[in-house]
C-alpha cells in the first residue's frame, strides 16, 4: 500500500466515480464527521459521482441515497441498489441471485447457531431494517468481541450454506449468488450503461469485506485504519490514507481535487 498522495495527477484526473464502503471507511468512531461529509459534496460538486457500497441495511440505504449527495447506493453487500432515476423517484435494483422461499427462515438458522457458538455475538440492531441477509455484530456495541470471533461467526456462516463477509463491526450472511463488486458491475453496466471503467473509479474501503473491490479496481485505497487487517488479506488497496474513518477518506479528496483543479 503506497500513500494515498502518490497517486498521480493523469490518474486523478481521469476518475469519474467514486466507490466507498460506509462504516469505519467515511466515519469515525460510528459518527459521519463533517469532513467526511463535506468531502462527498466536494466531489458531488466536481462532476463525480459518489457510489456508497455498504453492508447496512434497506432502511439505511433509502435514507442515503435521498439525502446525501450520491448518484446511488449499493446495500446489504449487494443484493440491491437504490438510485434517484431522471424522474426523481427512487429505484430499485435487485440483483437476480437474491435468494427467495423461506429466506427468513433459513438465516435464521444461522442466528440461532452464531448465537449458541459464539458467546457474546448478537444480532444487529439494524436487523430490522434489513430485507436480504443477517448481520450478526461483533464490534458494533459491546461487548467488543474482536476479529478472531468474527472468523467463527463467517466459518459457522459457511458451515450452513451461507456466503459471509466480516466488516470492521458485522459479519453479514446471505443466500444468493452476490456481492458487492458483482453488483457494483452490474449496476453500472445494465442501468447506467457503463462498462470498463477499472480506471475511471477510485474504491475506498477499510476490511477484509471490501477486499475483492481491492483486487479489481486499480485504483482503490484503504484508510488507515485498514493496516490491522493487512495480515489477514490476500488482496490490499493500491494506497493507504495518512489518517483514519472518515478524516483519511477527506484527506483523500482534498488531495484528489487539489491535483484535478
């Protein structure tokens, strides 16, 4: 992982999206600091278009993509996206792998064996917001639980035919054949018509859940806050921010647009 200010100015000149996990990537300690939130007007305003990629839920994601300045949102890892179409109404994009029947009832079988094989892991109080999966917290609210839980809550996932992804707080479980770089290239491609555009985005994120958006897009960067993760991925982000959440996110876009202006 290089730092973030070695990007070069033809690379920052050519990017015309910008991808970023939420939680713990454009946040600090769960809040969304003002940096943070002013650096998505910021590239709003520049011409670029911001694309939330996140875990959280349906509830969660109609809200952003209302009332933050983004062109759409990608939630539950990926079974969906909401975008504000040129009629100015929402819309839904659901990705054709989403898992149907009884969907509820088989994740929660999985609650209930997190539950008993791993102490101390809950459900997620956003739960109830959520359409498509399971979020099972491990680091969102007390007891902090740590990493090497997470792992037993994705492996007792993957034990029941789940797929499982651990992010800085939750591990998130779906039925269906997704996640959030196969939906992300849906999206652009079938409802904004664009395609190969590997160098004209810029990915951030901060944990292992966002590791196959770092191994596909050339020009992606992890905040700081990354660096305790590093021993457990295969695949890092090109660079690395200076600080960490939501600050290394705006130190990021200041530097971005410095070098556009």
């Amino acid at each position: 992982m290089r730092p973030f200010d070695t990007i070069t100015r033809q690379d920052a000149a050519g990017i015309r999206y910008v991808l970023c996990d939420i939680d713990d990537t454009i946040t600090t300690e769960g809040k969304l600091p003002a940096s943070s939130y002013t650096a998505l007007w910021r590239l709003h305003d520049a011409g670029i278009g911001v694309i939330p990629v996140t875990g959280r839920p349906a509830g969660w994601c109609d809200l952003i993509v209302r009332q933050w300045p983004v062109r759409a949102v990608v939630g539950e890892n990926g079974a969906f996206v909401y975008y504000m179409g040129e009629d100015k109404h929402l819309h839904t994009f659901t990705h054709p792998s989403v898992a149907g029947g009884d969907i509820q009832g088989r994740l929660a079988a999985v609650r209930d064996a997190c539950l008993v094989g791993v102490p101390g892991c809950r459900v997620a109080k956003d739960q109830f917001a959520r359409i498509y999966d399971l979020a099972i917290d491990f680091n969102e609210d007390p007891p902090y639980l740590g990493l090497e839980a997470a792992e037993k809550i994705r492996d007792i996932c993957l034990s029941l035919g789940a797929a499982a992804k651990v992010s800085s707080i939750h591990v998130n479980a779906w039925y269906g054949d997704y996640n959030k770089l196969g939906m992300t290239r849906l999206f652009m491609k079938d409802v904004l018509g664009e395609a190969d555009l590997e160098e004209k985005i810029l990915f951030f994120g901060d944990s292992p859940n966002d590791e196959p958006m770092f191994a596909f897009f050339p020009l992606s960067c992890g905040v700081a806050n990354i660096r305790p993760f590093a021993d457990t991925m295969a695949h890092l982000p090109a660079f690395v921010t200076q600080k960490a959440g939501g600050e290394g996110f705006a130190e990021a876009v200041d530097h971005l647009l410095a070098l556009r202006a």
